[in-house]
C-alpha cells in the first residue's frame, strides 16, 4: 500500500505540472523531499523486556512557512508512506492558503499491543529523536491515525525539556494545554462545508441527500453526525469490525455511543451488518470515505452509486478508480481539498499559541467555513475555465502556489 500511495501522489503532482506546463527540473525540485528523518526508537516495555521501533518524520517542503503535518502510529507505517503523505500535505497547506508546508511522520507499531504507559515512554523517545527539527516556527505534528490529544501532550511536555514552553510545537493539543476549541470536529466540518460548497455549485442543497461513511473514526464520525444535523440521511457507516446499512437512516447519536463503550461498531444492533468492503458500493448520493487510503480501485469504482464522493481520508481513491469516476461523471472532492479542514484549525490553534490568545468556538467554525468557502471557489474557477475535474483543480491550484512561492525565494 505504501509504494502506491507513494506512486498515486506522484501520479497526481506529475499531472497538474503538465497542466502548469513545469519544466521537469521544476517539476522534480517541487517533488524531491527537503529532509527524511528515520530515528530508532528503543522503550523498556511493562515485562522488562525491550521494544525497539522505528519512527519516521518526512519534511517535504517549506516555501510556503513551516513544515506541518500529522503523526501515526500503524503498524504498515515506512518511509514511502509518510514520503507520500507528506507531499500531500505540502499541497493541501498550499490549496486551502494556510501558511504552511508539509510534513508527515509515525511510527512502525500496533498501538494495540501496547499499554498507556509503554505509548508514553515511546513518544516520548520519539521527541528525543526528532526535537531537533521540529518546533513552533520548524516542523508543527498534529494526530493522525492512532494518536490523539494525549500523545500530542506528551510530546509538548517532552519538547518542552529541552526547549522550554513552546505550545505552538505541536496542534490538536488538549484544550488545557492550549488546544483550540473546535479542533477535533473540524476535519469531518470541513468535509462538510466542501460538500455544500460543490452542491451549492451544482444548484443543489443536502437536505435528503443519502450519505454512507466509511470509517467511523474521528473523521467519519464527525463527518455522520455534522451532515445528519444539516437535513441528510446516514445510510451506512463502517469500521473495522464491519459495514452497517439502514436505508430508513441510522441514529448517529447511538453508533457513536456504542463506539465510545465498545471501542468498534461490533454488536451495535441499529442497523443491517453487511461485509465492511462493501458499504462503498451501497445505494446512496454522497459517499465519504474516512479511514484508509486505496479503498475505491478500479475493481469497486464502476460499482459506486454515489454521484459525490468527499475524501475524508487521504488517498483513498486510485488514480485507475478516478478514471472512471469522472468517465461516469461522479464529482470526486479530493483530500488535499476535502479534508484540508483539520490544517486549517490546526493553523487557528497555532495562531492562538503563538499570540496566547484564544478564540470562542464560533469564531473558529466561522473562520473554517469562510477559508474552505474561499478555497472552493477557486478550485471550481480552475476546474471549469480549464475543463478538467477538481483533483487535478486543486493540485494545479496547490503545486501553482508552491512553485511560485519557490521562484520568489529562490533556488
């Protein structure tokens, strides 16, 4: 999966340069990566035994401000992976006009074997790795898969020991150490706000409208809860331990307190257990896919229903799949525009560390929305003025930003 994710960004950067009519040398400094780091990372674990793994930090590029980008801990994490999601976030950065470059950066390790305590002792060894290039005004990690505000604490506090307090190091902190309210909603509200901004494009509202949601993290959870409060239907929702349907609608409210008591979807009784791998292709208008990357392919893609498709995860449409997604005239939102919406507040949280200064949660989702609005609106002026669909909209928009800010520097 890595090397694809790695080949499917390049697939995508490589088209919108030929659209941008780049140079290939310009081509290959706007996709060689600034720094890799690669750091062992050696705990004692609660046995007394010893646990070595191995942490990643890729900083692809700082034209635009500081490195920035999230952390997971899984156990396929390497270094193509987090290459590639690190380009990717130098063009979502870029697309959405926060500024920033992009980063990316985990760790080889199943959380799941792990205690509490052993996943402090390894973050914490992973700081010691790495605090030399990150920091406020550097390289600022955020959550990702697998990590959250607490391991985003334990970081701040490790950086800390040798830097002193410096909040701005790190995003999606727990409010009590300078988290920004609105934080762990707004990757799902942002898919939001970029749906409603292409339906109200089309000419179209989302009252009514059909949505499956596949993965029911903090994403696809946000995600469910957000567009059923704006008058659409939950039909489906999925997680690892499987796919649930119900074409009368689903009491989001009720799957994520079954998630929050039982850690997955499993037993959860408020709708039909289908295979997981098959809730993407389910009857329905607005698809979101909010967990892995390489879920829809060219042996799913001509069986999706849905006409919209909101990237809540990233990658998770092959370049074969989107193919024939616009041969079938399916509007794909991509991720480095769709779920731009936790970078976005991640920049607001940053902002308030670096001023100590907080904003009340409206001001927050205000600000969301008119960025991700403002966003749009350029993507959709690039997608029909130059007649291609709004992935290759948004890379043009974001690799354009890049490779100006590049010019005006300097090589």
């Amino acid at each position: 999966m890595s090397k694809d994710a790695l080949d499917n960004a390049n697939f995508y950067f490589e088209t919108a340069a030929k659209e941008l009519g780049l140079t290939r040398d310009v081509a290959v400094q706007l996709r060689t990566p600034h720094r890799q780091v690669k750091v062992e990372c050696n705990i004692e674990k609660d046995d007394g035994s010893i646990g070595t793994y191995v942490g990643f930090r890729v900083q692809h590029d700082n034209s635009r401000g500081p490195f920035k980008g999230g952390l997971r801990y899984h156990f396929e994490v390497d270094d193509q992976e987090v290459t590639a999601l690190a380009q990717l976030m130098t063009w979502k950065t870029s697309v959405v006009g926060v500024p920033y470059g992009g980063g990316k950066g985990g760790i080889c390790v199943d959380t799941r074997q792990l205690s509490e305590g052993e996943l402090q002792r390894l973050t914490r060894k992973f700081v010691d790795g790495i605090y030399e290039v990150i920091g406020p005004t550097t390289d600022i990690p955020a959550p990702d898969m697998y990590t959250n505000a607490q391991t985003m604490a334990w970081i701040f506090d490790q950086y800390a020991k040798y830097r002193g307090y410096a909040p701005g190091v790190v995003t999606g902190k727990p409010i009590e150490l300078g988290g920004s309210l609105g934080r762990s909603a707004a990757t799902g509200r942002g898919c939001l706000f970029a749906c409603q901004n292409l339906l109200g494009a089309l000419g179209d509202t989302l009252a009514g409208k059909r949505v499956i949601v596949q993965g029911f993290g903090n994403v696809g959870s946000w995600a469910a809860r957000l567009f059923a409060e704006q008058g659409a239907k939950i039909v489906g929702i999925a997680d690892i331990s499987g796919g649930y349907v119900n074409a009368g609608g689903i009491d989001v409210e009720s799957a994520i307190a079954h998630v929050q008591a039982h850690g997955t979807l499993e037993g959860w009784t408020g709708a039909d257990a289908i295979d997981g791998a098959a809730i993407v292709t389910q009857d329905c208008d607005i698809l979101i896919p909010a967990a892995l990357g390489g879920v829809l392919t060219k042996e799913n893609a001509g069986d999706v229903a849905a006409k919209i498709i909101v990237e809540g995860a990233n990658g998770p449409t092959t370049p074969q799949a989107d193919e024939i997604f616009t041969k079938k005239g399916v509007h794909v939102i991509p991720d480095i525009y769709a779920n731009a919406g936790g970078v976005t507040v991640s920049y607001f949280e940053w902002a308030q560390n670096m001023q100590h200064f907080y904003w009340e949660e409206e001001k927050v989702n205000t600000e969301l929305e008119r960025i991700m609005k403002n966003a749009f609106t350029k993507l959709w002026a690039e997608a029909t003025t130059r007649n291609i669909p709004l992935r290759t909209a948004a890379y043009v928009v974001g690799v354009g930003r890049v490779h100006q800010a590049t010019q005006l520097r300097g090589v």
